[in-house]
C-alpha cells in the first residue's frame, strides 16, 4: 500500500494553538484560531504488515538512503527509540501509541521519496508521525478517523523531543484547507472548500531562527499578562487573530484572493507590531521583511506574510493567478537565490458525470423484460407524463447540474436504448402528439446529447459493470445510480443534489444511506460508522455486502439507532475515481464474491484508503426489480 502525506502550512493564526490551550488556566483568554492548509509536497511510503517489528527505510531530500532500521514492536523498545529523537523517533513514538490502544504486530515503512524542506516551518516532523498511523490504520483497519489518526500522531510526536504543538498534525487532513480553533485541551476542525484555486508561494528564507527561543518568549506572556507587552500578545493571539482568522475563512470560501491577501498584509503587521517586542532578537526577521517587501513582486501578488512561529525561516505569498505564481518564483529564485515552492489551493474535481448501470437481464419481472428492459418500465410521474423509469433517473442526474450520464447496457439492448433517447418519432406520429407532449419530445432529444453508452459485455455483477463504464469516467469522481431504482425527495433538493452538496463541502466519497429494520438487510449493502453532523452524516467505518442478523447485531450497530434498526445503503453514490483501481485488480485476479464482482468490496477499500461518508437521505427510493416493489412504486410515486 502506497501512502502519501503532505507538510502543512499556517496561511493565518500561527502560535494561536499553545495560546489558546492557556484557557485550561485562564478562561479569560480568547480561543485560537488558525487557518492551516497541506502542502503539495510531502512524505511517500511504502507500507505492510510485518509480523514483530518495525523494518524502517527512509531516503531524504537528497537521495541519501538510511536504513533498513528495525526496531521490535514492544513497548519499552518503542518509547526508548522515541525518546532518543532523530527520525526514527517520530516512527516508534506513534508505534508505541497505537500498541498501546489497539492489537496490533509490525509494519514494513519504505520512506522511498520526501520532497519537502525540513525544519522550515512545514511539519515534516508531524507528516512521518501521520503517515505512521495512517499506515497502522489501514493496513491493521483500526477504523480511525482523520481526527483519530491526528491525535495519535500527536500523541506520538510529543514522546519525542521534538514537543509539537497541536496544530502541526493537521496535515493529516491533506491538502484541504482546515479551520482550526484551539479552546483548552478541546480541539475543533471544520474543513473548507474554495470555489477557484488559489495560488501561494512558499519561500525558504535561507536563514536562521531560533524557534525554541521565539516559543520561550512568547509564552512568557501567558496565562496572565503582567505589562503592556504581554497584554499585547494576548491581544495578538486572541481578538485580532480570531478576527482576520474568520474574515479569511469567508474570502478563501468566496475565492477573494485580493481580501486574502490583505488580510495576511494586515497579520503580519498587527505581528510585527505586537509580538516582535517580546523577542526582538528573533522577530525583527530582516530577512523576512527584505523579501516581502521586494519590489518586484508587487504586481504578481496579492499579499505576502512569514510563516510557523516566523522569524526568518520561511514566507508566503499569495499571488494573483497561476502565471504570477510562477512569476514570483522566477524572480525570487534569480534575484535572491530562496527556494520556493508552489502551493494551490485547489477547488477540486467537480462531480461532472453519471453512472446508471442498466445492463441486468430482470429475471424476477420476467417475461416482461424478454418484450422491454426493466429500465424501461413506464412510471406515471407527478406531471402526469409516462414515462420509462431510465428517464426519470437521467432527468434527476442532469436537473442536479451534471454534463454527462453514462447507462451502462449490454451491446444487444443498445438500439433500443439509443432509439428513446437519440431517434426522434416519425413525423406522422409526431405531428399527432399534442403540443406539450412535442415540446417534451424535443427536450428528450436535447438531452439524448448528453447521454453516452457503456458496453458491458458479460453480466458479471454490479462491480463489473461500474468499472465497464471507467473509459467514459476518466480520472473524475462520479456520481453512480442504480438503474432499477428511482428516487423521490422529501424536500427541495433532490436525492442526487443532496449528495452533490455533501461532496463538495468535504471531498470525500459518500453514500446515501437509510434506517432500515434488521429483517430486511438481507437484501441490502449496510454500513456503520461515528456521526459528524449529529445523526444525519456519518463518518463510515465499514461496508457489509448483505449480512446476516447475527453479523449486524455483532459489528454493525451505528451508536444512536434503537436496537434493531441499522443504515443501508440507498442506492445512490459519489464515488472517486481510485475505486477503477481496486476493481480492475479483482476483475484481473477473479476475485469474486457469490460468483459476482461486487462493488461493495471495492468501496470498502476506498473507504480504508481514502475515507467514505455516509449521508443520511431526505427522501424515499423507489425499487421497481420487483413485481411487488413495481406494483408499489406504480401506485405511490405519482403522489410520493
């Protein structure tokens, strides 16, 4: 399993994590906020299980190779090494944490790339401690969260001597940017998405700061202020940052990269102006302030500020497009010999496509699908039109924003498919249709160009035609519908818009799902997990392909729901596109599941990988595989 972490950079509310942890002394002080973001740079590691130890393997920036370093997986070995420092000390320090609470053997870790600067203020120290319980987390699937991988690394890092402050680990959360806000012992998170990508340079100053001396002053200040100077400090590190912290939140959020950039103009000067007199020695920064007020770069950025505890060790700067971004790093490179390196903040890969899988035979609705396909079927909808239930899904996929819906078909039901949506009617029975069912026959047209078709060449489970559609998905999250489903929500967003909105404010697969009685999970996928937006959006922490009671009752009960009741998968899916992957190795390697390639499996992995959510949905779905649930949906969809 290959593993990725990135640095993590503090665009605003630097030293605010320590200071607003005094709370837990002095409740008068302001809670901290800081804006954090992961770099596009980071740690790459190859990891598995071993059976007793820690095997360790690092190559660092410079392509020196150190190791293999093993290390036993028993407690006083562990907290030994980690009390040693240097950088097998962060691996052994999370090891000895994640023993400690869960059952666990070895891992192998191959460190084989790092391509982020050490000790510049980007928490390479806290991204090795990351990785190591993600790795344990994955590998060993002790269903942590985001949260519950960076507390474990936090744990870990402070065994060390390296004594880190919360807000290093939120590297964990990727490259998003995440609120951060620091309130005594509690932490809160609160990840955010920009609407267009924003474009930052990070610049190695090149020179020296002691950032055990600036933390040592700084915190000299609290949790009382004695004079005007520690005052200031409070005042610093309390109103004014959570302030500018919270007007950065909404300009990031709307893309105002001129109010971003201001207002880290305005940081830095309420820094200068307040902290720097605690530790001149450290904060005059005459490196620092020389290249953020170089002259040059004035007309290709926005704003500009230092980062970490500041001092000259290493600065940011927002510049106004990708062509200034690159402009910046030009000049500072060719006149002042600094480093740089690019950070975009991106708005992420927009849901564009649909999937509806529709190449089932039907045998429970036989023979009536030997004359039609089953997503064919008429439904009379609430306008009163007939229409075939494969419509009614396209039509909720494209009214949700989508460009492109992908019907997955056998190559035999292809003409009739291509008939209803690309072949008008003859002009004789055209000219007979009344002039509201016209106008609707040449919208059904419009949106024929906009429905493209999969072949799935043998019925071989929901897996594998998901993944017979992967050359019309491409590289892009999908939204996947179950062909012989239809859905009907209870407010004004539909079903698909409601996932949508999910993906989009936290960039991670999701899943509708529904509260479903025990007896009925035989026929259905079913999850369980911790809830993030009390009972109504779950963090998953498994995917079981129809499971029996005794398995449920055992593993599946999701904290909240009477006993009994469990949460099933609805039927509709935001999926990335890393899950083509995952059922490519188990078509190659005919890894199947009750003779089928199921698609379950493969979002479990995602899951473990990658992170899955579980929606709760507003709104019902309707089941038309069969006779009964046909019969039913006929009866109550028109006025469901």
């Amino acid at each position: 399993m290959k593993i990725f972490v990135p640095g993590r950079i503090c665009l605003l509310g630097e030293h605010s994590d320590w200071a607003g942890g005094y709370r837990r002394i002095n409740a008068q002080i302001e809670k901290g906020f800081a804006l954090i973001s992961g770099t596009n740079q980071g740690i790459y590691a190859e990891v598995e299980p071993h059976p007793d130890s820690l095997v360790l393997t690092s190559t660092t920036p410079d392509g020196e190779t150190h190791g293999p370093y093993t290390i036993p997986m028993e407690p006083a070995a562990l907290i030994a090494e980690a009390e040693r420092g240097g950088f097998w000390s962060y691996i052994a320090g999370v090891a000895y944490e994640v023993l400690t609470h869960y059952h666990v053997r070895g891992l192998i870790i191959n460190n084989y790339k790092t391509d982020l600067p050490v000790k510049k203020g980007l928490s390479s120290s806290a991204a090795i401690c990351v990785l190591t319980a993600r790795a344990f987390n994955r590998i060993y699937d002790l269903k942590m969260t985001v949260r519950g991988e960076m507390e474990m690394a936090y744990r870990g890092e402070i065994l060390t001597p390296s004594r880190c402050g919360r807000l290093d680990q939120g590297c964990a959360f990727g490259t998003r940017p995440v609120l951060m806000t620091f309130d005594g012992d509690r932490l809160d998170t609160t990840e955010l998405r920009v609407k267009h990508d924003l474009h930052f340079v990070i610049v190695d100053l090149q020179a020296h700061k002691d950032t055990m001396e600036i933390l040592a002053r700084l915190n000299r200040c609290y949790p009382f202020a004695d004079n005007e100077m520690e005052r200031g400090v409070q005042e610093l590190l309390g109103p004014i940052n959570k302030r500018i912290v919270h007007q950065a939140v909404e300009a990031l959020q709307e893309a105002d990269a001129e109010r971003l950039g201001a207002l880290m103009v305005e940081a830095q000067a309420f820094f200068d102006r307040y902290a720097t007199p605690a530790c001149p020695e450290e904060l005059t920064a005459p490196v620092l302030h020389r290249v953020l007020n170089y002259e040059p770069l004035k007309p290709h950025i926005w704003g500009g500020k230092g980062v970490g505890s500041q001092g000259d060790g290493t600065a940011q700067f927002l510049a106004r497009s990708a062509a200034d971004q690159q402009a910046v790093i030009e000049i500072i490179e060719r006149d002042l010999q600094m480093p740089c390196l690019k950070l975009t903040l991106s708005a992420g890969a927009k849901v564009r496509k649909a999937v509806i899988p529709a190449a089932g035979f039907g045998t429970r609705l036989f023979p009536a699908t030997k004359a039609t396909k089953k997503e064919l079927f008429p439904i009379i909808d609430r306008d009163g039109i007939a229409k075939p239930a494969i419509l009614l899904i396209v039509e909720e996929a494209l009214n949700a924003g989508l460009d492109e819906v992908i019907i997955v078909v056998q190559q035999h039901d292809l003409p009739a498919f291509q008939s209803f949506f690309n072949v008008q009617v003859t002009i004789e029975n055209y000219n007979k249709l009344p002039r509201h069912f016209q106008e609707y026959s040449r919208r059904l047209l419009d949106m024929g160009q906009r429905v493209k078709f999969a072949i799935q060449t043998m019925q071989e489970g929901l897996g594998h035609a998901v993944y017979s559609a992967r050359d019309l998905v491409g590289s892009e999250p999908f939204l996947l519908m179950l062909g012989d489903h239809i859905y009907r929500s209870d407010g004004e967003r539909s079903c698909a818009q409601q996932l949508i909105d999910a993906y989009n404010q936290h960039s991670i697969s999701v899943v509708g799902v529904r509260r479903t009685p025990e007896n009925l999970l035989a026929n259905f996928g079913t999850v369980t997990g911790f809830w993030l937006d009390s009972d109504h959006l779950l963090n998953i922490t498994e995917f079981a392909e129809k499971p029996t009671v005794e398995y449920a009752r055992e593993n599946l009960h999701t904290p909240g729901l009477p006993d009994g009741e469990y949460l099933t998968l609805f039927g509709q899916y935001i999926i990335k596109p890393q899950v083509f992957d995952y059922l490519e190795e188990h078509i190659q390697n005919n890894v199947r599941e009750r003779g089928e390639f199921q698609l379950t499996s493969a979002l479990d992995r995602l899951r473990r990988e990658d992170g899955f959510l579980g929606l709760v949905m507003d709104g019902k779905r309707y089941d038309i595989g069969l006779p009964d649930h046909y019969l039913e949906t006929l009866q109550t969809f028109r006025q469901g």
